[in-house]
C-alpha cells in the first residue's frame, strides 16, 4: 500500500495490469444524468480520482460529460484518473462481450477503460432488455454460457489492449477461488459488498494472496438497518478523534487494505467522503474484535439482481 501527500490518496498494488489503484473510489450509482454530472465534478473537484461505472446504471454518458469537463479545462489528466465500467448480465455470451464494452468506451468518451468488470457472476437472456423476466416475474438466466467462457472473453480484451485489467463483482469467494484457478488474466479488482458489518476477512486474505485489490461497495452500509454509522464503537471512536462515524468507517476501509466507493449527490458529503485520516491501531482493533453484528444488506450475491432489501424483523 501506497500513500500519497493525504490519507485520502492512497494507492494500492495490484498485480494483474492495474498498476496502483486509487483506494477511495466514487461511485457513480445515480439516478439522474444531471445530478450525476454534478457529483462526478464535485468528486473530481476535492480530489477523488478513481470512478466506477456501469452499463446498468444507464448514464455513462453523463459521466463521460463530466469528465471531459475537467479534461478540457485542464484541472485533471486522463492519465489521473482510474476509471472503470462494468459488463451487464445480459452480455455474458462471448460474442456480445466486445459490443457491450465498445459501446460504454462510447458512452464514456474513452479509448480505453483502467479496469473492465463482470457486474455479477450471474448470465441473464441475451437482449436489449436488462431485466428479463417470465410471466411470473422470475429472473430468465441463460444456461448457455458459463462465468469461465465470459471470461475468457475479458481476457482478450486485455490482451488487444482495450483495458489495462479486468475483475469481476458481487462474487462469493468459492466462485473467485474457481475464475482465479482457470484464468490466465487474473482479476485485478474484486468488488463486493463490505462494511463493519460485513468485513469479509476471508476474502480479503485471498484477494491479498493472489495480487487482487479488494474493493467494498456500501462501505457505510447503505442507510439500511441496522445502521453501520449508529454502531456504539464507530459513534465512541469518532467522538474521541474528533471525527464523523462515516469517516472512521471509510478510513478503516482503506487502513486495512481494502478499495472503497463512497456515492453522494450532496457536496459537503463528497467532501466529507474524501477527507479521511488515518485510525489509531486500537481504533483498529476496535472494530475487527469490537463489533459481532454480521449483515449482508445486498442479495446480488444469491440471485443476480441488484438491491438493497430492507431487513424485516
């Protein structure tokens, strides 16, 4: 792990074409193409340098715009900035791995993407519909290709130099530890839910032993219940540091080796987001041996789709 003139710029290694990863992430989960054009250049303005996005999310184009804002008006290089975009289920057959990738360059206004990933291990009906469902609303998946055979379809990509790595999300380890033993381009990047309350230690010392950067979306769990940021040990620890319990859990993301993306449409927050510090070792220590609650507040994993399902009982 490296770390630059801020906490907040810390880099991590990856060994799989990555090069160094920004460890604090924006990403770019909203709604509206407006409001995401705002947020990505109040991003950029306080110094976040790593953008994930995704063909599902339906606005690259925004993002693009927002980038070549600051490109053109020389505030940023594109050398600088870590950007990512993700394959969407409907696309996992080989042949359509290539369009679907072109086409988010496209959208995005680039030549080339930093790290290209698979959005879930799960293959949907091939079509222009994203969501594809039966009369009774169940998911139609496609039992005609296999996670490897897309894969292997990143690969090349890599390969012809299109981008620089490839990774995959909201993967359970047993499906990682299969693409890791089959690759021949190993996942640069390995994105999934992660939190106080979901802290996937596991994982992460498999990420570590193959050369993959973990990155954990919903880093401060989403505003679900129960909420991370109301825990007694991240309240007690922020008061004592003078600190938000949204920038202890961040900084304790990052201190422990793990990529994260922070998402806000509101500019003190984005600030707020980036300007993290470094934990004390007991602050640490707090919070691996402190905290029991163990939640997954997002189904992807189970089923494909995602979501953030509210907890009943």
């Amino acid at each position: 792990m490296t770390t630059n003139d801020t906490f907040a710029r810390t880099t991590l290694p990856s060994a799989h074409g990555a090069g160094a990863i920004p460890a604090v992430g924006f990403g770019t989960l909203i709604p509206d193409p407006a409001a995401t054009r705002r947020a990505v250049r109040a991003a950029l303005d306080v110094g976040f340098r790593h953008f994930d996005c995704a063909e599902r999310y339906r606005n690259e184009a925004a993002v693009g715009e927002a980038l070549r804002d600051a490109l053109d008006a020389g505030t940023v290089r594109r050398e600088d900035i870590f950007l990512t975009t993700k394959l969407w289920n409907t696309n996992h057959r080989p042949e359509r791995v290539r369009p679907a990738f072109e086409a988010s360059c496209r959208r995005l206004g680039v030549d080339s993407i930093d790290c290209y990933i698979i959005h879930t291990p799960f293959a949907f009906l091939p079509g222009e519909d994203q969501d594809p469902r039966d009369g009774q609303g169940r998911v139609l998946y496609d039992t005609e290709v296999t996670l490897a055979d897309t894969w292997r379809a990143m690969e090349r990509l890599v390969e012809e130099g299109r981008c620089r790595s490839i990774g995959l999300s909201d993967i359970t380890l047993d499906r990682l530890r299969e693409i890791v033993a089959i690759a021949r381009i190993k996942p640069a990047m390995v994105q999934v839910e992660a939190h106080p309350y979901l802290q996937e230690w596991d994982l992460l010392a498999f990420c570590r032993e193959h050369g993959i950067v973990l990155q954990a979306f919903a880093p401060l769990g989403h505003a679900m219940q129960p909420r991370v940021l109301e825990d007694a040990v991240l309240t007690g620890i922020a008061r004592r540091l003078g600190r938000t319990p949204a920038q202890v859990a961040l900084a304790w993301a990052v201190q422990r080796g793990t990529a994260l993306l922070t998402t806000s449409t509101n500019p003190d927050h984005i600030r707020e987001n980036f300007e993290i510090s470094a934990l004390p070792e007991e602050a640490m220590g707090e919070i691996r041996q402190g905290i029991a609650t163990n939640v997954r507040f997002n189904a992807v994993v189970e089923t494909g789709v995602p979501g953030f399902i509210p907890r009943v009982g």
